[in-house]
C-alpha cells in the first residue's frame, strides 16, 4: 500500500531521487543538480531531492496564486473535512512514516513514533478549532462621538500565500503546524520542507493531494536554503510567511522579506532555576529529559541550569544518577538507545565540541561527557559554567547542559534577561507562589513551574519574545496568525 501510494513522488530506485510537487504534478527539476539526505545514523544515503530553479519557483507561485481564491471560497465544512482526512492518512502510514524519520533525521523509534501521532492529533485538532473561528460585527456608538450610523462587519480572511518553512528536528510535526493552519483559513501555501527531513516532507506533501488538497493550493518546492529560501521569502507573490529555524536564519529572512507577515518559532536556549527548597528527584528529571530528549536538538530543550552553589551541589549527583536510568547514547534503531541518538551532522557535533572545549579552557568542569566520536556526542554534564562561555551564549542544539551558581535569584534573573533569547525557562519549587513571582520578573515567552519547557499541548499558546520568535502559535493562535482580520463597514447616514 504505502508503496502505490507514494509511487509519483520519487523515481523509485535504490536510494530514490524525489520530486518536486508544483501543484498539479509531480516532477524533476531542470537544474539536474541534487541533493543527497544523509541518514545521521551511519552516513548512508537515503535519497536525493531536486533543488529547483528560481523559474520554477516562479511558476509554482503563479499556480499557488491562482489557486488559493477558490480555495478560500470553498466552504469551512469541506476543508475541515479534507483536514481530517489528512490526519487519517498519516495515521494509517504511522509505521512507514515513522521508519524514514528513524533514518532521516535519527530519532529513536518512540521519538519518531510519536512525532507521527502527535501530528494526526494536532491536525485533527485543528480542523475542529477551525468550526469555531468567525468574525464579529461592531457597532459604531459605543466609541465617543459616533451615533449608530454605522456597523463593521468583520471577517477573517485568507492572507494569500503562504510560505511554510520548516526545520530538520520535527519534519513532520512542524510542517503540520504550518501547512494545515494555513490551508484551513483559505490560505494556498508552498511548502519547503528542510533538506534533512525533506524526504518525509515529501511524503507528507503527497498525503495532502490524495486528501483531497486541490490543484494548486499546496505546492513543496525542494532546494538549499541559501539559494532558494532567500528567493521565496522576498518574492512579490508571497504573502505570509511561517518559518522554525535557528534565530540567525529568523533575522536574514525578516531582513530579506521586507513589510510581509511573519510567523516565526526560532532558537531556544532554556534555562532551568533551582530554588533552594525544590523536590530534587522531580527537578533531576525534567532537567534530564529537558536537555537530553532527541539528543537536545528541540528549541525547547534545557540548556543551562541556575541555582545556588549549596543547591547545585545537592542537584548534580540526583542528574548523573538519573541520568544512569534514563539516558543512553547511541544508535536510535537500537532498543538500548535512550533520548540520545547522534547530532544532525558531523560538523554541527564538531561545532559543538568547539564551543564545549573554549568552556572548558576557560574554567567549566565536565561532570560526565564532554566528547564526541563523528556525530554521535556524549550526553555532557557541565559545571562552574557562567554566562558568557559560548556553551550557554551561543545555542548548542546537542546534549550538553551546563551548571551555573548564582548568589540569589536576582542573579539568576539578570542572566534570563540579559540573554538573546527568550523562548522558555522553567523553574522548580515546592511554593507555587515563589514560581510565580519568579514567573513574573522574567523575559521570556513561557514559564513552566516544576516542569521542562516544551511545546505541548499543542493548544497552549507558543511564542518567543527577542530572537526566539516573532508571532504566537498554537492551535487557535496559530488559525488567527494565519489569518487576517478584514472589517467591511456599513455606514447608515440618517
Ligand atoms: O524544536 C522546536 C519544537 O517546537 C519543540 O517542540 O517542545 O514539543 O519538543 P517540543
């Protein structure tokens, strides 16, 4: 079955090459140039894409333009319900899907497993939202001056189309969140999936045509980001764009696209505080999971840790112990593997190693790890950190997590804030009211009181504040960003 169905999008040889989607068809591009996804496991090739040509990108435009009017006039009820089948399809594929992530990106099997179902749920919860979504009317009196002599009629509207930008670490799963908004507020939209986790792009592409997507209103284009990331996002036919990607791509798309909407979820760099009376086991475990899960390589993952030398100290053997039971590194098809499979690439590890050893030469203690053999990177503990080593001010999207102590909370806060980023910080304390306080004095998107930052439930609302993000999404969030407000008024004189 899933190999009819896929069957147009790759040439079906042993590593296939993939097609691009340009609306209507499934197709080579006439560059001839492609580009080789290698799994992060062992090297081997699991395929190739096409990198496209700015003429065809021109003239998948053209057909994305077109196309997104009628799909907008089409009703709710039909596009809720394509929706649903959407999420149906990915359902019936979780085994297959979940088998290209394994080896496209590296997640452990329970990891990718997860993104799948996560994903048919997040769509199906979007099509039901989406029922909900209307407009208002207004009337003209209530404001000083004004009699009843008009009324705005306010609707929400398609912004056009929409660019969807995905990143490698949830190719499935944020794509989803993009493209299936989007689509359901009568939005077209041409995806660019990321080139490492762009064949289960692909994949996730042609389940939207055999949904019922019609001609046109989903197109997914392949290619390096450099070359046509940079033409998508200033091309005069994109109206909306929706971007997950590192906090400096974030910044040269919003120099490159000029005034258009964005909606842009950008690098992490969470911290975790320790207050002096938190339950040391719970807190051990979120920190954990927060920084090890998919080998730290989620912007929401833990990145460093603030708490007083005293509390610190009692921390650390709690983690390593922890540590012993819940992480293990190696290769993710293996059912030994916990939370830790390899880094992305070689060369991002290498870069992660660099940052580590400047730490360290300048006065960080690795507790455990601290090394890398290719791109598999040991799950690294380290302490007598501060603030300005590169492994807590640059973001290191690896399994490292580094320790600092802190005098007071006020210490802790001036950390927090003075930092670029800004997306979560999680803080552990067995008096709620401490966290919230707490909560209050910080600049971030989101504060989690005795858990690690994340994402989920996917309908709570997700944002960045400074170079974390530009927008706020999640599920309602995410159906009103895409969306635009368009008031008609009716003006009555009397
Ligand atoms: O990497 C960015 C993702 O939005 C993180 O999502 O918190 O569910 O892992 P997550």
């Amino acid at each position: 079955m899933p190999a009819e169905f896929f069957e147009p999008i790759s040439n079906q040889k042993t590593p296939p090459v993939y097609n691009f989607f340009d609306g209507t068809a499934w197709k080579t591009s006439s560059s001839e140039k492609m580009l080789s996804v290698l799994s992060p496991i062992d090297g081997s090739e699991v395929g190739e894409l096409q990198a496209v040509t700015h003429q065809e990108i021109d003239a998948v435009m053209e057909v994305a333009a077109a196309a997104q009017r009628n799909w907008e006039a089409t009703p709710l009820n039909k596009r809720v319900s394509i929706m649903h089948l959407v999420a149906d399809w990915i359902r019936h594929f979780e085994d297959y899907l979940t088998t290209i992530l394994v080896k496209e990106i590296g997640k452990t099997d329970s990891e990718a497993r997860s993104e799948i179902k996560r994903t048919a749920d997040l769509t199906d919860y979007f099509a039901d939202e989406a029922q909900s979504i209307r407009g208002e009317t207004l009337d003209s009196d209530n404001f000083p001056g004004y009699d009843k002599g008009r009324i705005a009629v306010i609707e929400r509207v398609a912004y056009g189309v929409t660019v969807a930008i995905a990143p490698f670490n949830y190719p499935v799963n944020l794509s989803v969140s993009k493209i299936v908004p989007a689509l359901l507020m009568g939005n077209s939209v041409v995806f660019k999936p990321p080139t490492q986790g762009g064949i289960s792009g692909v994949h996730l592409t042609r389940i939207f045509e055999k949904a019922g997507v019609p001609a046109g209103a989903i197109t997914c284009i392949t290619g390096e980001g450099n070359s046509i990331g940079d033409y998508l996002v200033s091309h005069p036919k994109t109206d909306l764009i929706t971007f997950t990607g590192s906090s400096d791509t974030g910044v040269a798309i919003a120099q490159k696209a000029g005034m258009k909407p964005m909606v842009f979820e950008c690098g992490g760099n969470n911290p975790a505080v320790v207050m002096p009376d938190a339950d040391m086991n719970l807190t051990a475990r979120e920190i954990v999971k927060g920084a090890f899960s998919y080998a730290g390589q989620r912007c929401t993952a833990i990145k460093y840790v603030l708490g007083a030398p005293g509390v610190l100290d009692q921390l650390l053997p709690v983690v390593l112990t922890q540590m012993k039971e819940l992480v293990h590194m190696g290769d993710p098809r293996s059912p030994e593997t916990k939370l830790v499979g390899p880094v992305v690439s070689v060369r991002a590890a290498e870069q992660f190693q660099q940052w580590i050893d400047e730490s360290v030469g300048k006065g960080a203690k690795v507790a455990i790890g601290g090394t890398h053999k290719g791109n598999y990177m040991d799950p690294t503990v380290l302490t007598s950190v501060n603030s300005d080593m590169p492994v807590v001010s640059r973001e290191v999207f690896g399994p490292v997590v580094s320790f600092i102590a802190v005098p007071g909370m006020d210490e802790a806060i001036g950390i927090i804030n003075k930092s670029s980023f800004g997306l979560q910080a999680c803080v552990f304390t067995k008096d709620e009211g401490t966290g919230l306080a707490f909560a209050k004095n910080i600049n971030v998107g989101t504060v989690q009181i005795n858990g690690s930052p994340q994402r989920g439930p996917d309908h709570f609302p997700f944002l960045g504040v400074k170079k974390s993000g530009l927008g706020v999404q999640g599920v309602r969030y995410s159906l009103e960003a895409m969306s635009r407000l368009k008031p008609i008024v009716i003006n009555k004189p009397s």
